[in-house]
C-alpha cells in the first residue's frame, strides 16, 4: 500500500505537467496564429494604402564624362540620354542644346508622344536654361504643372 501512494503521487504531478504543456502549446499556438493574422492584416492595409499614391518620378539631369545625361528615377532608374553626340562634345558652357534636348525628353515622357520643337525651347527657357554645372533634379508634376499652365494660358477657339 505504500508502494501504490508513492506510486500515485508521483503520477499525478507528472499528469498535471503533461496537462500544463499541452495548455501552453495551445496558448502558444493560438497567439502565434494572432500574431500571423494580426501581420497579415498590417500587410494588406499598406498594399492598399500605397496602391492609392502614385510614385513621384523625378528627372534627374548632369553633366557626364561625354556631355549632358538625363536619367529618369522612379521605381527604377533609367536612363532617357546617353551623354553621347554624334557630332561633338557639349560642356556645360554651352547650355543651350543641352537645356532643350532635355526638354525634348522630359516633355515627350510626360506626353507619351513627341513634342513640338517650339515648346520644347520654351520649356528649356523657363525651366531649364541654363543648366547648372552640378546637374538638376525636378519632379514630373512640375512638368505637368507647366504643361498644365501653358494649356491654361493658350486661347481656345
């Protein structure tokens, strides 16, 4: 009879340490699973967030190893000039093709098309020239805004 009192007491502390881990591997679980919904959801709140903000995409303009460069920079960087002439070598002492083949390219990525020369030279003189030895940064939306101004502007018929 002692042998089995011993025996039980023994028994039972080791039935309740085996109930508490089963319950704290349940607890466990059950947060873990909180914490993964609870992430989840944090997730999907800034994708819809940021889906709802366009980029800003900038223009980024300098004076290269071979003449001006222009580069796009938004997600990614990409780069609308070379810095390389077929005929020659501009420097920064001659701004003035350099200012209107940017506008050239910053006009016609706005766009989506090509734009005419005129209003390529006008930007180039109001935003543009002359361009500055260390290079520029604008914004598309300042593109845009000009754009929007000049149409603003022009007279309708």
């Amino acid at each position: 009879m002692v042998m089995q009192a011993t025996r039980w007491a023994f028994q039972h502390p080791a039935e309740m340490i085996a109930t508490a881990v089963v319950i704290s591997a349940i607890v466990t679980a059950a947060l873990g699973l909180l914490g993964f919904l609870l992430a989840l959801a944090i997730h999907g709140i800034r994708c819809l967030r940021g889906s709802t903000r366009t980029a800003e995409v900038l223009f980024v303009g300098r004076w290269g190893e071979h003449g001006p460069e222009l580069f796009v920079v938004g997600k990614r960087v990409r780069r609308l000039s070379s810095g390389k002439r077929r005929h020659g070598h501009l420097s920064p002492a001659e701004p003035g093709p350099a200012a209107v083949g940017f506008a050239h390219q910053m006009l016609a990525e706005v766009m989506h098309c090509r734009p005419a020369t005129p209003l390529a030279e006008a930007f180039a003189e109001a935003r543009l020239a002359p361009v500055p030895e260390d290079g520029f940064v604008l914004p598309s939306s300042d593109v845009e805004a000009w754009l929007d101004g000049r149409t603003a502007e022009s007279p309708r018929s």
